[in-house]
C-alpha cells in the first residue's frame, strides 16, 4: 500500500463551511481557495453542452433531497449569486452545520480544486473536515463522492473540533466554535470528542434576525432602513446624514429578481452592516456604558447614510451573551446564548476533566471576530469558573480558517499516512471502511 504522509505528499484539505468551503494544500498556513458556499441556479428545460448540471445522478437509498430540483444550471464562485440574472434562485447546501443538499457539493468542490486551485483530487488525497454532530449517512456519501466522482487515491474525514484544538497546538481543548450559522461548545479530550458534552444551537442566525429587525424599524433617531442591495440600483444622489436617500432604482430588474435571490442579497447587507458596526461590550450590559461609545457612521448601497447610537451598536451583540425578557417570553425555542451553551458542555463532563478542559479554551470561527468578542467572553467565563484560560488568535486567518489549519497540520504529519483510507479498501469494503476508519 503506497504511504500518504508527509510533506512529498501534498495532500488537499477540504473545509465545507455554511459561508464558505476552503480548500488548499495540507502543510500551508492558508486555503488557496476560499469559495462561497452559497449558489445560483437557475432551472432549464435542455441541458446545453458546458453548463454544470445538478442533480442527474440518483439520490442514495433513503436520502431526501430539497431543492433545487434536477437540470439546474448552476452559478458558482465570486460571480454566483452576487452577479444578477433574471430569474435566477439562490441556494446553499448547508443547514445547522450539515451537508443537507449533496447536489450541488460535487460542483462547489470541482470549482474550488480546479478553476480556483488548478489542480485534480485524482492526483492527491483528500481530507474533508465535519461538524461534530454530522450523521453516519453524510460522511458515506461525501466518501462516495470523493471515491467514485473525484477518483481520489485515498481520503480521510476529521472532526472540526479536534481540528481546531490541534490549530491551537492542543490535544484537550474547549472549543467555542462561531460561524456563519452555528454556534457550538466541543470538549475534546486527548483528540477524541467527548460527544455527552457537545453542544450546538442556531444562535448566530438569531444575531443576524435581531441586526434586521433592528436596521428595518425606525427610532427616534433615524427612520427605517431600505435593504436594497446595489445590483437593483440604477443611480442615486450624494445625501447628508439623517436625510432620506434619493436613489432610482433598475425598473427593468424588477421581474426578474427571485425572492430567494433578494431574500439572500439583503442578508448580505445586514451582514456587511454588522461586521463594520455592530460589536460587544467587555464589562456586560451597561446603557450608559454603551452611550459613551459614541457612534459610528455607515452608508447603505441606496445612498441612505446614518450614525447609530452606542445601544443600537451594541445591542446585536449582545444577543450572543443574554436574551431580554420579552424575548425570552414570547419565544421559549430561543437558541442558547454563549454561556448557556457552554454551562451546558462543561455541565455534562467528568468533573476530573473539567479543569482540564477550562484551561484550554478555543475560540474559533469568522462569527467571533466581532468587535469585543473575545473580551466578553473572558469575563463572562471567569465569573462562571476559577482558573479559565482563553486561547483566541488575534490574527484573522487562524480564527476564520481554524479547523482548515488543523487539517493542514493533521495530514502533513508524517504519521498519518496510517489512517488514510485508500481507493482499494474503499473498493474492497465499501461504505462500511469510513465508520471503522474515521471515528
């Protein structure tokens, strides 16, 4: 059996993320590919020659499969949904941190190795990255996927949370994980999951419905906002502050734009929004506190510019750490906050390795890079528990790539060549390998 580790090697690392899939060689400090993971498509009638086509090959026993439907161009990459066209919808495969619509996948990892990479699976070995609570049935498929349409000699499937302790130069870690979509606690003891302490919940998209609701409705200070993004725009007039935008918008875009498409695109601007404004305070809730911030200007594609307060600020990212009252009450399927979720993890380990685990803590993932995270967080940990220390990189890269780095780290190891699962078991076992191999 020919060895896969070690540097002569260069195998590829695949990271599937609900923003985006990263995709590089094992050993570098970066993805040479970082590709949205969002797509467009648009559904037709004749598949002509050279278009990417979706959904042709049948769906494994069992497997339920959500739009879009089969015959469906898809756009992909830099130029996918962002660039508009008439009647085109918007998907993306991932739900809750899971593959949920393997159509697409094969596309999303073709564009990623060679359009963007210039390079084929056939000639490395693969290793994909998974979320911690992933199914049986979606690491079969994802190994199907590589083997049988990417003819890749050999492939492995590793947990982001072991991933992301290994990235921080750990072998027993907390890893507090905040993406796109998901938030989620992962203890991870000598580099195994402890899967009784794991937990996840859909707390960022709460974060971005509070970052809406609040940019929509109007306050004292500022009318409601129009979220209109730049593609519907045909030209708009310089305003001062505070006055409403003067903007015409593209009449002849106007049957064509799908609401999956608008629906996406103004996600991308309450996004944009949060990341330039939004952010957290250190001490914890303190409206006075948050007054004396100040405020921070921001202009929208409609022209329409505005200061928002401190509280308004503030108050998106406070939804990671507490939830109002009322909220609380006219809701009680909320997701957890942070420290719920992490009271939760640490509440359902041993009490021997909980020290452990406190003491290396990791904090990872794009959705923690907002202003003040990482300072709240430390407070709100060491009031809960003596003796926590929190490893959370300042540099961007190992925080938004994190369990990419840590499968860059794994399979340049000259060790791991043991654990790869190669195209003739995979042949001679079948899906049963990817169980016995990959725990």
């Amino acid at each position: 059996m020919v060895n896969y580790g070690g540097d002569e090697v260069s195998a590829l690392v695949l990271d599937i993320g609900s923003s985006s899939l990263r995709a590089g060689y094992a050993g570098d400090d970066a993805p040479k590919a970082v590709v949205p993971t969002s797509f467009g498509y648009m559904e037709e009638k004749s598949t002509s020659n050279g278009d990417v086509a979706m959904g042709d090959a049948a769906a494994p026993e069992g497997e339920q499969l959500s739009a879009p439907k089969p015959k469906a161009k898809l756009y992909i990459g830099q130029n996918g949904p962002s660039l508009w066209r008439s009647g085109m919808q918007v998907g993306n495969p991932m739900h809750d941190g899971l593959i949920q619509n393997f159509d697409p996948i094969p596309s999303l990892i073709n564009h990623a190795f060679s359009e963007v990479m210039r390079c084929s699976a056939a000639d490395h070995p693969v290793l994909v990255t998974e979320a911690a609570w992933n199914t049986q049935a979606n690491r079969e498929r994802m190994a199907e996927i590589m083997f049988e349409e990417f003819q890749t000699p050999a492939f492995y499937i590793a947990n982001t949370g072991v991933l992301n302790a290994f990235a921080a130069g750990k072998g027993s870690a907390l890893v507090i994980d905040i993406g796109h979509s998901t938030a989620s606690v992962t203890p991870v003891v000598d580099g195994f999951v402890l899967r009784k302490g794991l937990a996840h919940c859909a707390l960022p998209q709460l974060v971005h419905a509070h970052a809406r609701h609040l940019l929509m409705n109007q306050t004292s200070m500022r009318p409601g906002i129009q979220l209109i993004p730049h593609q519907l725009i045909a030209s708009k007039t310089p305003v001062d502050v505070g006055v409403p935008p003067k903007f015409v918008l593209r009449e002849d875009r106007k049957a064509g734009t799908t609401d999956s498409w608008r629906a996406w695109a103004e996600a991308h601007e309450v996004e944009e929004w949060v990341q330039s404004v939004g952010g957290c305070l250190v001490q914890g809730w303190n409206e006075q506190l948050a007054v004396q911030q100040g405020s921070r200007h921001y202009e929208f594609p409609t022209g329409c510019s505005a200061h928002f307060s401190g509280p308004e600020r503030f108050a998106v990212g406070e939804q990671f750490f507490t939830h109002s009252q009322q909220l609380v009450a006219s809701n009680p399927n909320l997701p957890k906050t942070v420290p719920a979720l992490i009271m939760n993890s640490i509440g359902h380990c041993d009490h021997d390795l909980r020290q452990v685990l406190l003491g290396n803590v990791v904090l990872t993932g794009g959705g923690s890079q907002f202003a003040g995270f990482a300072d709240r967080l430390a407070n709100e940990m060491a009031r809960q528990f003596p003796h926590v220390k929190l490893h959370a990189p300042g540099n961007t890269t190992e925080r938004r790539f994190g369990g990419w780095l840590g499968g860059s780290m794994l399979a340049s190891l000259g060790t791991f060549h043991q654990l790869w699962i190669s195209k003739e078991e995979w042949q001679e076992h079948g899906r049963a390998i990817v169980g016995q191999r990959c725990k």
